[in-house]
C-alpha cells in the first residue's frame, strides 16, 4: 500500500514538470514545489548542470502544524517567472502516509491489543500450583541427580537417525486418501479425551461430560448426559483414583530409594570406598544445639536457631504425631497421665540401620527389635524422672536423642510437655505456670519452627495450645497445624464442615504456614507403626472428607505433614544461620574484649582446665604429706595423745591411788587400773588421735598459702575435696587389735635404766601436775572471786554467791591445817561442822556447796603436795635401783608416770609407721577417687568453681565452640547447595 501511494505521488510530480509554464524543457528537482521535494524520486537524478540558488519566500511550517492553504508568492527564476499552483490534496496525503507514524501507531495498537488478549487468556487459565503434587517429586529433582549434557552427547546426531527411520512422504501419501475418511471420528476422540484430561488434571466439574463407548465407531457420537453432582462424583473418583495410583508408585519408588540408600550406607560403613565419612549436616547441626543447650552463661546468649517444637494440649496426640516421623514408638506412653516430664530433643537422621542413642552414651538401640524398644522407653523415662527437682513435676532440662534409619526426613524436633488447664493432687501448685514458660521459652524463638498439636475429637473450644501459639506467632509465618484423630473426629462430628474450617484456618483464632490432618492409631498402644500407617491409608482413601473435597490430598497423612515439617525447617536453617553465626561472632569479640581488660596477664582456662590445674596441685599437696619428717609425726601424735588421755590418767588412775596408805596397794591399784584402761579405750583413744592428726596436716597443706602463686579460686574446690576425702577415709580396723598389744606391754615395764629417763619422767610429772594445779586456781578463783590486790587495781567486787563461796573456802582451808593427812572426802559430821561454823558467822550454806567447794580446795592441796614429792624424789634414783630398801622415801609416782610417758612414745612411734607406710598412701587414692568423681559431675565443678574469671573463660570456651561448629555447618550446607 506503502509503495502505491509513492507511486501515486510520483505521477503527480511528473505531470508538473511536464506542463508549460513559460518554460521549455524540464525542470530540475530543485525548481520543484517545496510539497514535491519532500518525497524522495526514484525517477529524477541530481541534474547535470548547476543551478544558482532559488529565491523563495515560503512560510516555514511544521508537521504537527496545519496546512498553509493560502497562495504563495511568485517564484525568482533565472529564466522567467512562474506562478506556484496549490496541490493542498497532495501536500496532505504525503504528510499522512509518512513510515513513522505508520510504525508507532501500529506498534502501539497491537501491543494494547496483545497485551488485553494476554490478560484475558490468563484470567481464564485456572491456577495449577495446588495440583503439582500428582507429579512425583523426583520428576522435578531430576536435573539435581541426571546429568543431561552427557545424555544428549551420548545420543546419535539427527542425520544418523534420519537414515534409520522409514520414508514418511511415501507413506503420508499411502494414507493421505483415508485422511478424509477418519478425520470428522478423530477430532472428536480427541476433543473428549483432551476435555477429560483437563477436568481430571483440574479436579473442577465442567458443564458436559462425555464418555466414549468401546463399541465402535458406530457409538462414538452417542454420549450420556448426566446431572450435574453424579458428574462431579464421577471427576472425584477419578481423580483419587489417580492420585492413589501415583502415591503407589511414589511409595514403591521411595521403598526402593530407600533399600538402595541403605545399601550405599552400609556399604560406606564396611569401609569398601576407603574413604573418611564426613558426619551429615543434621548431625552437626545437632551437635551446635547440644552445645547451646549446655551453655550455662549469665550473659544474654539466648540463641535463635531454628527447631521444630512440638507443643499441644496433654493428650492431643504429640508423642504419637513424633512417633510417626521417627517410624518408631520410641515413647513412653500412658493413659491420661502426664509423660513428656522434661524436653526431648530428638534429631531425626538418615543412617543404614534403624538406630537410636542419647548424646551422653554409645549404646545404640535398635529400633527394629521390641526388646530394645522397651529399653529405650524405659531409659527415657527414668532420665525423666531424674531431671525433675523435688517437690516439683516437670523439668527443664533437655533430653538429647538421636534418631537414625532410612528414610527419615532431617530435622530437629522438641517435645515440650502438654499444655494443662487444672493442677490435679500430686502435681506441684506451679506445674501449669512452669509448662507455659517452657513452651514459651522455646516458642518465643523467632526462627523456631511451631507444631501445633490439636486433638480433632474434642470440641475445638477446649483447646488452650491455640492461644498460647497465637501470642508467639500473630501472623502464622512460622506455624504447622496439625489436627489428631480426624477418624474419631469423622465419627463424633455431627457436621464434618466443622472439621473443613479447622482445615482452612477459619474456626482457630490462629494463623498458620498449612493445615494438617493425620491419623497415629486407634489408641492402642501395642500397634505397630506399619500397622498404624496402612490404617491412615485406608481411612483417607475411603474417607467422604476427601470425596467431598473437605480436604485436601496433600493435606492429609503423617507422611506429607514430615516432609512439609522438614522442608520448612530446612528453608528457615538456610535463611537464619549465617545472621546467627554473625551474632556468635560479635559475642565473642565482646567477651575477648572484656577479658584482655581485666584479665590481661592470665591465660584463658575454662572450668575443665581450671579444675585439671586444681587437680594437679592437689595432688602435689597429698604427696607433700609423705615428706613430713619422722620426729613431727611423733611429737604431734604423742602431744596431741596426752592431751586426751590426760585427764583420765590423773582423775581416775593417779588421784584414786594415790590416797593408798603403802607403795604395795598403790601399785596394786595402778596396775588394775592401767589394764582396764587399755583393753577398753586406750587403743581406740590412739587411733582416733592418730586420725585427727592425719586429717590436720592434710588441711594444713591443702590451705597452706603459696604465696604469690596461691590462686583462691580453687579454695572452694580444695575445702570439698578435703571433706569428701575425709568422709570416705577409714582407718584400717586391725590396726587396733596390735596396738592394744603394744600399749599393754609398754605399761607392764616398770625398769628405768637411768638417772635421764628418772628427770625425764620427773620433769614429765610436774609439768603434768603443774597443769592441772593452774587449773584449779583459776576454777577457784572462779568461784570465789577477785582477790585484794584485784578488787583494789581494778575495781571489781565479789558477788553475793562469791563471798558465801569464799567464807567456805578459809572454813574449810582451816579443816586441811588442823589435819594434812585429811582423806579426799568430807564425813558428813565434818560437812556439818563446817555448815554450822558458817551460820554462826552469819552465812547461809547448803551440804552440796561445801562438798564441791571441798573438792577444788582438797585438789589444790594434793597437787601442792605431790609436787612437793616430786622434788624430794630428784635425788630417789639410787634408792630406786635398791628398791627403796632402808629409805623412807617412796617415788612410786614417779615410777607411774616413767610408764605413762614410755607408753605415749611407744604408741606414737607405732601410729606413725601406720600413718607413713599405709594411711598416707590410702588417703592419695582417696583422693585421686574424689577428683575423678568431680570431674565427671559438671553441677559439682560448676558449684565448685565459681566466679566471674571462670565464668567468662567458659563463656569464651563456648562461643568460639559454637562458632567454629556453625561455620563448618554453614560451608557444607554451601557444597551440599
């Protein structure tokens, strides 16, 4: 068209330049009309001869502008003037026909056009995202595990197959004649078999619905019309139909995935590659979680790495739905009580065999025999119950298991346990309220994956877990319904719509991420996994939920709800550790900051360091205990022997005979004395000294400053160690039997062999006496008050009770000078001479006053007087060696306290080869015990090792742990991407 009306255009300008005009030959292109020049002329070449320059007088226009209509003024030729001729029809048409309006008005209009039909077609075209489930998941994995390129090169090139294949052409034309013939049947067919296609792939009812006969061609174009709902019916059945038969082939698919899988593991665990196995990244993400849960900082290192926490209302069915994933009843069970008593942290992993262990142990239980299923149920269930304080009902310390098999989905899973409305009799009173922070400690993580357990056979009004989850998750960004026992609630249910808006989300005030419905059992506990699953098979595949499209497909079975469950939780791992693995690394930066300030000359030792150092230097001090001399052992043992055995010696052996009236009868009484004495308490009195002095020099050296290289630190840990040490220590109970022995036969010696041990006992023997005289001065001058010199220097009075009791004592100091001999004991007419003295004087006193009065005073006079003795008998050694023949001088006293004294040298001689040979080397491994026992108890070394240096090593320890962990977790899950 374009090129006809250049055409027309030309011929106009031909018939210009061929009329007359005063002008006899043809003009040049340039003596044209300004309208003519505009359009390029095919016909007229640039003119041979030089033209001068037209003079014209034209109004300058635009294109947008409208046409100058007027006439125009005489054009100055050279060779005559011409008058212009106004051609408005030609000017319009060559302004209208220009090539740019024509493209941008026609690019415009069909791109409105294109863009307005696009719209419509794709209003149109129902959304098929909902319907990718009937095509199995590995079909679209398959780019991930084919490598194509190699495929397409490993195919023969187009022209070696072209050689193979038939001569088309000839056979096109054999048939081209029957074309005619089949055609009107064959665009029917296949107008039906395309319209059923798109109704089953759609699931949505038509407006007809055909169905071919197989009876010929004869009864192609016959088709039943049916009613609307018989038609849906129809559509829906086939549509389960297919969706069973492809979820059959999925599973038979997986089942065989999975043996392969297994094969290839078990292989890789025979070592048949000869390669390292690296662990999975599930594994490693555990270990970071493991860690974390142990972190016992004071700082805010509340982590936000994702998890999948369980939570529901008691009874809903949490334990079943996990037992489910794991495909194994793993569980404790129990009916109507409370059994998830702590977290469980269960980390679900692919492995060959079907295999589960806790963190803190390397016994596996397999979970493909009931006897070690039992086990493992019982274990959890005692860990349980040891987790939980006294006085209380739950727990928050985590359980830590794993769980590996083929064909586990990865992810990490926390059972919380059930959500109560009622404390019933043996729960604690805060049982409800410690649940609720649980649950909200796990759940108030932002990245924490929340399954919302909900028992479909209780009215939906009952439910108390909804709430709680709608206040951690408002917009339902990060939550999985999950609705239990849709049989039961199938059956109870008088409308199943109801059952439908749990589904949608329309009948909880909560949003969730989808909506579940799943079947774990008919509520017995002794169903197996198999068993439970082929019953869910069947219950959805009859049930009128899913006929009625009241549910979904991919709504519905534990095996749907575990690879959402996963997929979502593997989608938040991706999309929030490196932001965490970030907040761990300016954590430590901080803590490194903080310890070069205050710590800037000290290594940084965690709590196992610190205690492996404390350990060391412990030790050091137990063997200090083998270097302590011979002659200390035995000074101290002997001093600290007299100071028990004093008393007894002189009450109740030397005073008791020393009132005898010959030397025959005092040794007579000492010697009976003595015998008692040692079979009964002597030996035990020495062993129990001995022990006491051992526990002494061990404290000694275990708190014994070092000067600049004491560290406090450890006091708390060396006073534990020391009291567990003594508290396990026994003495060795045949010690005493050959002590006895030893002790009896040191006392039965009565030979001194010279004048130094004849002083020795002498000056052993006052010292003793001396002692106890200072005794008694101060018991009486307790009793009977300041003296004169006192009263006067310092001003204090006697009491009332002070002067009765000293009135007695010059009474009864009167009594002892009228008779020196006086025996030890008051007559009771001596008692009453006394008594009556005093109230004469005008002082009241009782009997029992002047006795124990009596008593002291008497003391103090013998001790006097045996002192006294004790002189006299500094030269009665030579009258010793006579036997006291011909002297009237008696040092058997003397003799006495040779014995006692022999006897306390020997005793500590003995004991102190027990303590050095046997006793010391028993208490080392005591102690070595109690070290080991510290450190394997990490409450202990946590109570122990206290304070903020420990705290702030640990602190380091662990967040440069969780770092490390997390950025190799992070490279693999890069390599594995």
């Amino acid at each position: 068209m374009w090129r006809t009306r250049v055409a027309a255009a030309c011929v106009i300008c031909r018939s210009l330049a061929n009329s007359s005009y005063g002008i006899k030959r043809k003009s040049p292109l340039q003596n044209l009309h300004l309208i003519s020049r505009s359009i390029h002329h095919p016909y007229y070449p640039s003119s041979k001869f030089q033209r001068s320059p037209l003079r014209i007088s034209v109004q300058l226009f635009s294109s947008l502008n409208r046409l100058p209509l007027r006439k125009t003024k005489l054009l100055d030729v050279k060779y005559g003037y011409q008058s212009h001729r106004n051609f408005w029809l030609a000017r319009l048409a060559s302004r209208l026909l220009k090539l740019r309006y024509l493209i941008l008005g026609s690019a415009v209009g069909g791109g409105y056009t294109a863009k307005k039909t696009y719209d419509q077609w794709k209003d149109m075209m129902p959304d098929l995202d909902e319907y990718k489930w009937i095509v199995p998941d590995f079909i679209w994995e398959l780019d991930e595990h084919l490598d194509f390129e190699k495929i397409i090169k490993a195919l023969p090139d187009a022209d070696d197959l072209a050689k193979l294949l038939p001569d088309f052409d000839k056979i096109g034309e054999s048939f081209t004649s029957l074309k005619g013939f089949f055609s009107p049947g064959y665009n029917l067919v296949s107008e039906v078999i395309g319209a059923s296609d798109l109704l089953l792939l759609l699931g949505s009812p038509g407006e007809t619905a055909f169905r071919a006969t197989d009876q010929g061609y004869d009864n192609d174009k016959e088709y039943k019309k049916v009613s609307d709902k018989e038609k849906i019916d129809q559509l829906q059945e086939e549509l389960l139909r297919t969706q069973l038969k492809y979820q059959r082939m999925l599973e038979r698919l997986e089942k065989e995935n999975k043996e392969l899988r297994k094969l290839v593991l078990q292989r890789d665990d025979k070592g048949i590659h000869q390669r390292k196995l690296k662990k999975s990244l599930i594994d490693m993400y555990s270990e970071v979680l493991d860690i974390l849960s142990d972190y016992d900082a004071s700082y805010n290192t509340q982590d936000h790495l994702p998890r999948v926490v369980v939570v529901g209302d008691q009874s809903a069915g949490k334990t079943s739905v996990l037992e489910m994933i794991a495909q194994a009843r793993i569980f404790p069970r129990g009916s109507g009580e409370m059994m998830t008593r702590s977290p469980v942290k269960v980390t679900l992993s692919e492995g060959p065999h079907h295999v589960a262990l806790f963190k803190d142990s390397s016994r596996e239980f397999d979970l493909t025999k009931e006897e070690d299923l039992a086990a493992l149920r019982n274990e959890i269930e005692i860990r349980m119950r040891n987790s939980v304080k006294e006085g209380c009902t739950v727990s928050t310390e985590t359980i830590s298991l794993s769980v590996k098999g083929p064909g586990l989905q990865r992810m990490v899973l926390v059972d919380l346990p059930g959500v109560i409305s009622t404390v019933t009799s043996g729960m604690a009173p805060d049982t409800k309220e410690t649940i609720f922070s649980i649950s909200k400690a796990y759940m108030q993580n932002p990245n924490a994956i929340i399954l919302c357990i909900q028992d479909g056979s209780v009215d939906a009004e009952r439910s108390i877990v909804t709430d709680l989850v709608s206040q951690m998750d408002p917009q339902g960004k990060r939550t999985i319904f999950v609705l239990t026992k849709v049989d039961l609630a199938e059956k109870n249910t008088a409308s199943p719509s109801r059952i439908q808006q749990i589904i949608e989300g329309k009948l909880f005030p909560m949003k969730a991420l989808g909506y579940f419905a799943v079947v774990t059992g008919k509520g017995n506990s002794s169903e197996s996994i198999e068993s439970i699953k082929e019953y869910e098979e069947e219950f959805f595949q009859n049930s009128k939920l899913l006929k009625t499209c009241m549910l979904k497909a991919h709504q519905v079975t534990t095996k749907n709800l575990s690879l959402a469950v996963s997929d979502c939780f593997w989608k938040m791992v991706r999309e929030s550790v490196e932001q965490q693995a970030d907040a761990f690394k300016a954590t430590r930066f901080n803590l490194e900051t903080e310890w070069k300030n205050n710590y800037p000359r000290l290594r940084e030792l965690d709590r196992n360091e610190l205690f492996e150092k404390a350990k060391n230097e412990i030790l050091d001090e137990v063997i200090s205990l083998t270097q302590v001399t011979p002659k200390h052992w035995e000074e101290i043992l002997q001093k600290t022997l007299w100071e028990r055995v004093s008393t007894h010696v002189i009450e109740n052996i030397y005073l008791p005979a020393a009132q005898t009236m010959n030397s025959g009868t005092f040794n007579t009484t000492v010697d009976i004395k003595l015998k008692q004495w040692t079979d009964k308490q002597l030996p035990n009195k020495a062993v129990e000294v001995a022990w006491e002095t051992l526990q002494e020099e061990f404290s000694r050296f275990m708190t014994e400053q070092k000067g600049k290289e004491h560290d406090d630190i450890f006091d708390k840990l060396k006073q534990a160690v020391k009291e567990e040490t003594i508290k396990r220590h026994k003495w060795n109970e045949r010690a005493e039997d050959s002590l006895r022995v030893i002790q009896h036969n040191a006392l039965e010696d009565r030979s001194i062999s010279d004048k130094q041990q004849w002083d020795a006992a002498i000056h052993f023997m006052e010292e003793t006496l001396q002692s106890r005289l200072k005794d008694t001065e101060s018991v009486i001058e307790d009793m009977v008050g300041p003296d004169w010199k006192k009263r006067w220097l310092y001003w204090i009075g006697r009491t009332k009770e002070q002067n009765i009791r000293n009135e007695t004592r010059n009474e009864l100091e009167k009594l002892i000078k009228c008779n020196e001999e006086h025996a030890a004991y008051l007559a009771n007419d001596e008692v009453t001479t006394v008594r009556k003295n005093l109230e004469a004087r005008g002082v009241t006193v009782d009997s029992c006053l002047i006795k124990d009065t009596w008593h002291q005073i008497y003391r103090r006079y013998f001790l006097k007087t045996a002192l006294n003795h004790c002189n006299l008998c500094r030269r009665g050694f030579y009258y010793y060696q006579r036997h006291f023949v011909d002297s009237e001088l008696e040092c058997n006293d003397i003799v006495l306290f040779w014995r006692i004294q022999r006897m306390l040298a020997i005793t500590a001689n003995t004991l102190r080869q027990q303590l050095t040979n046997t006793e010391v080397r028993r208490l080392e491994k005591n102690v070595k015990e109690v070290l080991e026992d510290f450190a394997e108890d990490n409450e202990k070394k946590v109570k122990l090792l206290t304070g903020k240096r420990v705290q702030l090593a640990e602190d380091l320890k662990k967040v440069r742990e969780i770092q490390e962990k997390l950025e190799a977790f992070i490279e693999a899950l890069h390599q594995e991407k």
